[in-house]
C-alpha cells in the first residue's frame, strides 16, 4: 500500500463487445484492452492487477498460485482444471485468468442493459423533457456531437448502443496534480505511445491519445477521463465544450502551456477539428450552462439497475 497508481480505473462492463488492438481501413486504432489497448483480451488484461506494484502486488504467478492453493474454493478450481493443476508452470496462474476472463463474458451482469434508456428504447417509459432534450444534444453533430465517438444507435445486430466505438482520442485533458507521478516535470503519461504500452513508442502521432470509454453507467463511475482529473459529470461536459473557448478555466498559463499533460511536441495531436473542440478563443462554447445540464441529465439515464 505504499505505491500509489498513475491512471483512472476504467468499467469492465459491456466489454465483452470489445476486440482485439487493430488499425482500420482509416488507420484509426481501435479496439484492445486498459486505457492503452495493450491487453489483447480480457484475460491478458487480468493478469497485470495481481503482479502490478500499485494494486496487488505479487511479485511472480508462484506467489499467485500459492494463495491460490490456501483460498477456500481451490477444490472447485481443481474440479474444474484438473487434480494437477498447480504441477506444471504458470499453468494455475492462467487458468485463474483465464476464469475471471470467461465470468466477464460469459455473466449477464457485465452487460445487463437495464438503463432507464434501455427501458425508452423498448418503448416501457418515457424520458423527462430535460432527458429527451440532452438525447438530442448529445446526437447533434454541431453542438455536443457526443455520439461521435460515443454511440447512441444499435449495433447492426440490434444489440442495445455502448456508447462507445472503442477508438482513441486526444482531448488535452489538464495535468492532475493529485497523481504523485505528475510531481516529476519530465514525466508524462502518453497512452497509445508510451510509458506502459511500448510496441507503438515510434507513433508520434499517436501520442497522448486514450480508449473512448463507454458511457454507460458513466454517472456512477467518477473520477472521469484517464488520469481523473475531474470530479464531476458536469465538470466533463464543461470541459468539452469550453476548452478552447475558455481555457484559463482548465489550464494554469492557458497563453502559453494549454494542453499542459503533454509535451510541447505532441500538443498538435489534440482534437481541434471535430465540435464541440473546433471553437475559437473567446467565442461562444457549443453548449450554454443550461444545455450542460440537460446532456447530464441525459447521461444519468444510461446507469444500470433502473427501476421502472
């Protein structure tokens, strides 16, 4: 407990809709596992938690195996992947990962679509007015144009949307002080290129860039973006849609260090271009404050377990 982490957590709900690390027809980098799409399936994306320093901090698979053999539901696990499982390697070490893998895919409760959205979309209730005015923010490519990347229409095999589509993006999100790592001016988390994953280190391009996550349950699932710089939903959708219209909201010296969580020479690979980013200094943001609060109302429909 004396090794603090360096990103925001991310849900592991609805990624079973997920796929492995691959490069479009457009050469947009989509799909893989952690915020960095480096785990290629759920069940590599298992394995870091129990031998990363900041989280369980096993220092190999043996010493996995050997709490493995004292837990109380071991003969099930050797019912399950043989009397002998704990003989050979690693062996019991990625069958455990393998099972958690497979409880993910396999376990309704990782994708229940039970949202209250879920519910309008079957036509059993109703939005509020505030709701159904958010909905319509959120789709509108010239004002929030959320669905963008985050999509609200069904997939073409009438699944219920995810709200995401699994790409990357670099939004320029402000340095969070309160990761203890960030107190070293040299250090800078860049996502897609580095420091954790390290096979696309020559993508400059790519740098700084994050998993689009899906949105829901996003009401219940705070801090927000990778490294947990904001709090609050509203926080968010503010930061949206005034970044470049108000940046001395977001960033300390906005003049001279906007977009100051990355190096000077990757700053260029922030979304400028698509809305709500493509608005001027100084200008209107896409979204008045009252708008800002219908999107919220909107992305608190999304949260699972909704009674009707």
């Amino acid at each position: 407990m004396d090794v603090t982490g360096f990103r925001n957590t991310p849900t592991l709900r609805y990624l079973s809709f997920n796929s492995v690390f691959f490069f479009d027809d457009e050469g947009t980098p989509t799909g893989g596992f952690n915020l960095d799409g480096r785990a290629a399936s759920l069940m590599d994306q298992a394995h870091r938690p129990f031998l990363a320093p900041h989280e369980m901090a096993n220092a190999t698979p043996v010493a996995v195996m050997d709490k493995l053999r004292s837990a109380s539901y071991v003969s099930e696990f050797m019912q399950v992947f043989g009397s002998d499982i704990f003989d050979t390697g690693d062996a019991a070490f990625e069958r455990a990962t393998f099972a958690l893998q497979q409880y993910e895919k396999e376990s309704a409760e990782f994708r229940p679509f039970d949202s209250k959205f879920d519910y309008f979309l079957a036509g059993k209730v109703q939005l509020s007015a505030q709701e159904m005015r958010g909905l319509a923010l959120f789709n509108n490519p010239t004002k929030g144009n959320c669905a963008a990347c985050h999509s609200s229409a069904r997939l073409p095999d009438g699944t219920p949307p995810l709200f995401t589509d699994f790409t990357y993006d670099n939004l320029g999100v402000p340095r969070n002080p309160d990761i203890p790592a960030n107190a070293n001016p040299d250090y800078y988390d860049l996502g897609l290129c580095g420091p954790d994953r390290t096979d696309l280190g020559s993508r400059s391009d790519l740098c700084g860039g994050f998993k689009v996550p899906t949105l829901r349950n996003v009401a219940v699932t705070a801090p927000y973006f990778h490294n947990g710089k904001f709090a609050t939903l509203r926080e968010v959708v503010s930061f949206y849609v005034r970044r470049d219209t108000n940046p001395e909201e977001w960033y300390p010296n906005a003049g001279a260090d906007r977009f100051d969580d990355l190096p000077p020479q990757y700053r260029a690979n922030v979304n400028t271009t698509e809305a709500p980013y493509n608005r001027q200094l100084g200008g209107l943001p896409a979204l008045t404050s009252d708008e800002i609060d219908d999107v919220v109302a909107f992305l608190k429909t999304l949260t699972d377990g909704y009674q009707p």
